[in-house]
C-alpha cells in the first residue's frame, strides 16, 4: 500500500475530466482543474452551481464517478482511509462559517490543531506558533479574547489562522469573503495571498465575490450549467467575451444563468410521489 508523498513536480492538486455528483445526479461534468504550488486559485460560481462539490471532492468527501483526482501527485483512486488520513494533515481548510469552537477563546482554537497532530510539541514551542500565526493574521493582541468579544471579520481571521498553523501545502477556503464588510473582505483577501506567497503552498478558494478575486488570483476557473464555462488568468477573463462569462462577471440579471433551479429526475420522482405535476 502506497503512501502519500512529496512529488517533484509542484503540481499539488490536479482534476483532470472528473465528473461529480450524488446518487443519481451528476452535479458536474468533465472538470479539470490543477494548482501548483504558491498559486492562488479560484473556483467562482453561481449558488448551486457545484463549488463545494469540488471541494468535498478534493477533500475526499465524495469520490468522483469518473476521471482522475490526483493530491501531492498521487492519485487518489484506490487510497484507503488511512491514506485519505495522511494526506489531509497536509491541507489547511478555512471553512465557509470558520468552525471555531465556541468554548475555546482565541489562542486555543489556533492551538487546536497543534494539540491534536503535533503533541511533541513543548508549551512553550506552541505558544510560539500559535502567536506567530495570529500576528500573521494581526491578531496576537487578541489571543486571549473569547469569540464572543470578536467580530465576524476577527473571526473569519482566527479561523485562517488556524487553517495554515501547521504549514501546509495546500489550503482550500470556502466563501473566504462570505458576510464581510468591504474593509474586512480586502483584508482577508490581502491575507490569502500573502500567506500563499510567504509558506508556498496552493490556495483555492471558493467564491463568487468579482472584484477581490480578481485581485488575487493566479488562475480562475468559472463553473455553470454542470460544466466549465472558462478558465484563465484574470486579465483573460475580463476579455472573455463569452455570455455566461459575461454575464456573471457583470452582474447582468437577463443571460444565460438561469435564476430557477433545474428540473432533475429526483424532484420529478419526488414531486410524482406526492401528485404533483412538475
């Protein structure tokens, strides 16, 4: 049984044509998506068009129904468990609501992680960490606070933090800027890219927040309608003059993104099974 490792190209998470979704339905078709190493990518989307399935996927929530998944590598195809295990102690996740522990205060929800897979660790090497990390993100004043002494965008902050405590080489954020003030979403912007520049790992992140992705990125896949609409650099996707493209970037109410969700043979059996016509 094979192990995860480090692989010498600084490809860290590669999709190449996989197709996703639950039970029956297929969510997303032929995706292909691969960031590298220092690379900032986003996955931007309409509500319901698939982001997280793609994130469950490369987390290994889900497995996909065909194609490859590759993580540091290696595919994933046949790992087992423990595999899946290894591999997740080299990823950093800043979920959509941060998850932080509300019965912790600042410094040990960062600690948290550290307490769990790093326990050689002295108290005082962990003190170390966790304050390093929380200046980091401008917060080492703000160690003793509980959550309830912080704000929304402090604790979107303390939950970054805890994200990268341990180095990784891959961090995934869902709906980094989701419910931040303006001041608050450049800051965690700005905090993205400079924490990816500074400890090289890949960041994707989640999002359909235009203007600070596009401040960011290296590279941005678009996905709707159960495909890839476009990918590319941002200065390709301003230029791209194609209508979906187009019309979710411009924020523009009549295109081709359909507002109603779409009929799938499961509501049909579902609504069938109750008399009603769907």
């Amino acid at each position: 049984m094979t192990t995860p490792k480090t692989p010498t190209s600084d490809v860290v998470l590669d999709l190449n044509a996989v197709t996703l979704g639950y039970g029956d339905f297929v969510v997303l078709r032929d995706i292909s998506v691969r960031a590298r190493r220092g690379e900032v990518v986003a996955i931007m989307g309409g509500s319901g068009s698939g982001k997280t399935t793609l994130l469950r996927a490369a987390t290994g929530q889900i497995s996909p129904f065909s194609g490859m998944l590759k993580l540091f590598g290696e595919s994933t195809q046949a790992w087992q468990p423990s595999q899946w295990r290894q591999a997740r102690q080299r990823l950093g996740v800043l979920f959509q609501q941060g998850a932080l522990l509300t019965d912790l205060n600042v410094f040990e929800n960062v600690a948290f992680p550290l307490r769990e897979h790093a326990r050689d660790l002295t108290e005082a090497q962990l003190t170390e960490q966790v304050l390093s990390a929380l200046q980091a993100v401008g917060l080492r004043a703000a160690a003793h606070l509980n959550l309830s002494e912080i704000s929304g965008g402090m604790a979107r902050r303390v939950a970054l933090a805890r994200a990268v405590i341990r180095s990784p080489e891959l961090v995934f954020y869902d709906e980094p800027f989701a419910g931040l003030d303006p001041i608050s979403m450049g800051i965690t912007a700005r905090l993205i890219r400079r924490l990816s520049d500074q400890l090289g790992c890949a960041s994707v992140f989640i999002t359909h927040d235009v203007a600070e992705t596009f401040a960011i990125a290296d590279t941005i896949y678009i996905v709707g309608q159960g495909v890839m609409k476009a990918s590319g650099t941002p200065a390709e996707l301003k230029n791209s003059t194609d209508p979906y493209v187009r019309q979710f970037l411009d924020g523009l109410p009549d295109g081709p993104v359909a507002f109603d969700y779409p009929m799938t043979p499961a509501f049909e059996h579902w609504a069938n099974e109750r008399g009603i016509r769907p």
